[in-house]
C-alpha cells in the first residue's frame, strides 16, 4: 500500500531547476501522476502501450500533433491516444503541467525530418 501523503504542486515546480523535470508524484492503480515543468520543447515521441492524459496547471503547454498543434492554459486537459506522434514545449518561457499514464509507460523518441 502505498503511503498517504501531500504533494504541493506549487512547492515542487518552484523549486526544478533546469530545462526540463518530470517527477512522479503518486500511483493511482496502474498509472502515476506526474509533474512536469519546462522551459524548452521536449523531442517528437509515441507511446505504443499507453494513452497520456496531460493537465495544465501554470503556463501555456503546446501539444505539437503530425498536423496540429494544441495550446492548453491552465485549467485544460487533452488526451492524447497510444501510437499518436507528438511533442510538448512550453510557449512563452515556461510551462507546469501534470501528466496521467501508465506507471510502465514505454516512450519511443520519433526523428522528424527538416524539424530543427
């Protein structure tokens, strides 16, 4: 059983340092919660065994899709299905966000040609 305890998502995202922190912050079955604060895009990926749910809570979190790109402010969830191509960057300097997904999710990094 895991133990009970409080997460101060305020707390944790002030204090990460770097460009990118991804934190787990508790399981919920088979799935974690966790915490991502970033200042610079993370690279094109899929996930072939899990769906990800993404919540926003400081910031605005870009959500680059083959086709589209999705901006979430906070107070805005997207799912996004296994198997989808994407890439998340934070616009305007930085972003905070939580994400829900499979506690063994498998990340497959996805070249993309003429992206920079």
């Amino acid at each position: 059983m895991q133990a009970l305890q409080r997460s101060d998502l305020h707390q944790i995202s002030e204090a990460a340092t770097g460009h990118y922190t991804n934190l787990p912050l508790g399981l919920v079955n088979d799935h974690v919660i966790r915490i991502s604060i970033m200042t610079e895009p993370f690279y094109w990926h899929y996930h072939p065994n899990s769906d990800e749910s993404f919540l926003c809570i400081e910031g605005i979190l870009v959500i680059d899709l083959e086709d589209k790109s999705i901006e979430l402010h906070p107070g805005q969830l997207f799912t996004i299905p296994k198997n989808v191509l994407h890439k998340t960057r934070p616009k305007e300097g930085r972003s905070v966000n939580l994400t829900f997904e499979l506690e063994g999710i498998e990340t497959v990094r996805q070249e993309i040609k003429n992206e920079s």
